[in-house]
C-alpha cells in the first residue's frame, strides 16, 4: 500500500466511524503511529478530514443533509475501492495521440492518476488535480479550462469554462455523473451538468466512469440522454431493467472485475 492508498484508506475509515484514533488506525492499516500522524496533519491541510488530539474526525465540509450528494472532499472517500478498479479498467482504453476531455469527478481523478502512467495523451479538464496528474504522462499534454473556481473540487465552471470547452473537439469525453437512470445521465450540480454537456457535444465518442451506487438513481439535472453515450465501465452491472435499456441504446457496459 503506498502512501496516497493508505490516506484514501484513512479518509473511508474516519467517513465510516465519524471518528477514529490514532492507534486504532495503525493497527489497521499496519503502519507506525508517527505516520499516522503525518497523515492526518497532510489530510487536514487537503481539507479531507478534521485532525484532532488522539486521531481525526470528519471534515466539517462533510456534513451533508440526506438525499443529497455529498461535497466533493466526501465524494473522494466514497466506494474507493470500485471506484478505484474503474479507473484502473478505463485507462488502457485509450490510446496514445487521443484527445480527452475529463470532467471534475472522485472517480475522474483516480483515473487521472492511472494515466499519468500513459504515453502521449492530450487531456483537456476543467479540474486542476486532474490537470497535474495527467501532465506527468510522457509526452502528454494537458490543457487546463478556466473560468469561475471552485475550491470544493478545484474546478472552473461557468460560462466561460463553457465557451472554452466548445473550442475544441477531442476523440473521448471521460466523465462522471450524479445518476444514471432510464432517462439518461444525471447530475445534482447544475454547472457540473453543463460542463458535461459541452464535452459530449464536442467529443466523437463519450465513456462514463460510474460505480454501482449511481445506477437507479435520479437527480436534479439532466446531462445527456442514454443515446448520446458510448460506454460506461462501472464494478458491477445494473438492475435486469436498466442492464437492458442501456443494451437498448448501443451502449457498450464494461465491468472493472
């Protein structure tokens, strides 16, 4: 377990406790108490969890009413694990002198991460850390959208990052969203949702990155129907009825296991 797996693993751990201490922590994660320490200190600073005398709590930026999607520091900590082998699974997917667009996402960045080990990627993101773990890529470019930010994901939404978008066209939109249902995908954010919508209309092919828990779902805001995607990988298929639309609309369903 290398480090930034162990910090994820400490961030799910105090999300599903609410609390937990520092030697509780060392013991399961089989590390030392100085490193947990150090830990929660670089976990604070991230804003992911409240470090306190003993061990953590959780970030208050997590505290959420019921029924809605939770702030982006939460979302990060959220099902890591499918999360994780989703990224894993759709980066080979893409092939060197591709053009991406990535969108803002807790999957999105895990999958960041997976291809700053590619060659010869160009990623166009509206998401700062998705920007500087892509651009360690050999040969890879990176174009970073502006517009307003947003300190929760680090993002540039807007009109602006709009306008920006629809000054390229890319092979591949990756992107994330709140729900998928039969209706189509989903979002709670409306400008996360148009941000969305522009890289689908400015890329050939769209490829969601979505665990189980986002299927059957509903949201706010609709960002593309079912007709307008290429491909979702996820961990696990939906519910007999949703696995058959998407089969209905052509979509090609990839299981990370």
């Amino acid at each position: 377990m290398n480090p930034e797996q162990r910090r994820e693993r400490i961030v799910a751990l105090t999300l599903q406790r609410e609390r937990v201490a520092v030697d509780e922590l060392a013991a399961a994660l089989k590390s030392s108490r100085e490193t947990i320490r150090r830990d929660l200190s670089e976990l604070d600073r991230r804003g992911r969890l409240r470090k306190i005398h003993g061990g953590a709590t959780i970030a208050e930026s997590a505290l959420v009413e019921p029924g809605s999607e939770s702030p982006f520091q939460m979302r990060l900590g959220e099902n890591i694990a499918a999360k994780r082998a989703i990224a894993r699974r759709a980066a080979p997917l893409f092939q060197p002198g591709e053009t991406l667009f990535v969108d803002t996402g807790s999957t999105t960045i895990l999958f960041a991460e997976e291809i700053a080990h590619a060659t010869g990627l160009t990623v166009v993101t509206n998401s700062a850390a998705i920007a500087a773990f892509a651009g360690r890529g050999p040969e890879s470019s990176v174009f970073l959208i502006g517009g307003a930010y947003r300190n929760d994901g680090a993002e540039s939404v807007g009109p602006l990052a709009v306008e920006q978008i629809a000054r390229f066209h890319a092979d591949h939109a990756v992107l994330t969203v709140g729900a998928i249902g039969e209706v189509g995908l989903l979002d709670y954010d409306l400008e996360e949702a148009l941000v969305a919508r522009a890289m689908i209309a400015h890329a050939r092919s769209v490829t969601v990155l979505a665990d189980s828990s986002k299927f059957g779902h509903s949201a706010l805001f609709k960002v593309a129907p079912l007709g307008a995607v290429d491909r979702i990988v996820t961990e696990r298929s939906p519910v007999q009825a949703l696995e058959t639309t998407i089969a209905a609309a052509g979509i090609d369903l990839i299981l990370s296991s």
